[in-house]
C-alpha cells in the first residue's frame, strides 16, 4: 500500500488471510489482529469504509481474545485513520493518544501516526489536537480498550458521512 500498489496489496492480503485458516506457527490472535489491522488501512486507502469498519472489528476481536494492549494499539491507530476519514479530527486525536496508552509509549516514529497527527495537528490548531491526544494518553487501560472499539465508533459516526461531522 505505501508503494501504491494497491492490486498487490489486496493480492497479499488476500493471501494472509487464506493462510490464517490454514493455521500459522505465530499466535493466530495477534495473526488476525495484524492482518484485520492492515485490511483496514486497506479499506480505508481504497474508500471502502464499511470493508475498514468490518475489518476493525475482527481485528479488535483478535486484540481482545489475544489479551495484548500493545497488539490493540495497532487497531487504536486504524481507529483513529477511520475516524479521521470521517472528518472527525478531534475524535482521531483522542484515539491517537489511546493508542499511546495502550501501546505504553508515544509512536512518533510510524508514518500513518505521524500522517494523522499532522491532519489532527492542521485541523485542529496544535492545542486543541495536544489536549485531544492527551485526553486518550491519560485514560486508564481498560477505559482505552473500550475508546477504540468499533461499535462505539459505529454508534458515534452511524449518520456521519466520510468528510463531514
């Protein structure tokens, strides 16, 4: 997907999950969750934002039947990119900061996380996205694991259309 080879990546995709069902040596929860994370960002590159919210919520199922926080913050970033397709930069910022939370540590060397924060940082004004994100770096870990599932993100963007709200 960062080369712009959207054919391949979905090829590839494709191919990580067939392998999934056909078992894996790594721990298959953190399997999912990576590969429900990445057809995220797939379904988000490509526009398809039901396909990203579907895939958010096997990759968050994973992340839960998986018991790793740090696993869960790559579906907290994927939040956050789905937030900020709807136009909803400060919900992203939180999410953002969640993902921190959740991770133990500030990301700022991952690109996606660097992309968001400087949409978040230009939407918002610095202040406004520095006090969003550490609304989401100050929440308690379990409060942070219930912030970025999607059917909260549902129930909060249900009429939002991509881009506005």
């Amino acid at each position: 997907m960062r080369r712009g080879d959207l054919d391949r990546a979905r090829e590839l995709l494709d191919d990580a999950e067939r392998g999934l069902r056909g078992g894996t040596l790594f721990p298959g929860d953190h399997a999912r969750t990576l590969v429900g994370s990445v057809r995220a960002a797939y379904g988000l590159e490509t526009g398809d934002l039901a396909g990203a919210e579907r895939a958010l919520g096997t990759a968050y199922a994973a992340a839960l039947a998986a018991r790793d926080l740090p696993i869960l913050s790559l579906v907290a970033v994927q939040a956050a990119a789905f937030a900020d397709a709807h136009g909803r930069r400060h919900r992203a910022a939180v999410l953002l900061g969640a993902a921190s939370r959740l991770r133990g540590a500030h990301d700022r060397t991952d690109r996606q996380v660097r992309d968001l924060t400087r949409r978040g940082r230009a939407a918002l004004g610095g202040d406004a996205f520095a006090a969003a994100y550490g609304t989401g770096w100050e929440l308690d870990g379990k409060t942070a694991v219930t912030a970025v599932a999607p059917a909260r993100l549902r129930r909060e963007f249900g009429t939002a259309r991509p881009g506005h709200g």
